[in-house]
C-alpha cells in the first residue's frame, strides 16, 4: 500500500474519519529531512499495510491543515487513532525510530 496525499478539503474524511490509525507527514518540496524520510514511509506504508495508513499533507498546497493542527516545523508526524491526535513528533527519524514510535502507541506487524 502506498502512501496517500491528503488535502486540506479531504483530511477530514481521509484522517479523522478513518477507520484505522493514520500516521500523517507534514512535508515540503523544499524540505530536505522531509525528502530523507520519505523512502522509510513508503516501506513502513507496506509494512504495516492494513495497520496504518500513511498520509502526506504537502504544507505549500494544504496551508489550512497544519496552521490547524498547530505544525511548527516540519517534517511533523502525527499519528491519529479514531479521529484524535494520539502521538506526534518533529523531525526527521530513521526508518527503525519511526516502527519503534508507531509499536509505542499500539501500531505494529503482528
């Protein structure tokens, strides 16, 4: 599963009202840590397929959703659980810190 690009018009359906635990990743073009980490998601978007779905929201075409969500600086990950903010981090992380993050609040392989 790959990831998917989320809207300020559709992160209400694709985020809050999701079924299953959305990790989403404030990002730019011009950001490069967020370019670093950008393989890692698509593997964990594989790995963890069915799990989590992994969401980008590209800052520069969404500007309503991260001043909504209180993004400082970017990457930002935030991992949302039945519509709520359940854990959120700033800055890029390696691939093994972000798995470990997502095990931390109950999102793993089985």
């Amino acid at each position: 599963m790959a990831t998917v690009k989320v809207t300020d018009e559709s992160f209400e359906a694709d985020v809050l009202k999701s079924s299953t635990p959305v990790l989403v990743d404030f990002w730019a073009e011009w950001c490069g840590p967020c370019k670093q980490i950008g393989p890692a998601l698509e593997q964990i978007s594989d790995e963890l397929a069915g799990k989590v779905t992994i969401a980008k929201v590209n800052i520069d075409d969404s500007p309503m959703t991260p001043s909504r969500m209180g993004v400082k600086g970017i990457p930002t990950l935030m991992l949302f659980k039945d519509g709520q903010l359940a854990s959120m981090k700033v800055g890029a992380m390696q691939k093994g810190k972000i798995v470990e993050w997502l095990a931390e609040v109950g999102v793993k392989a089985d």
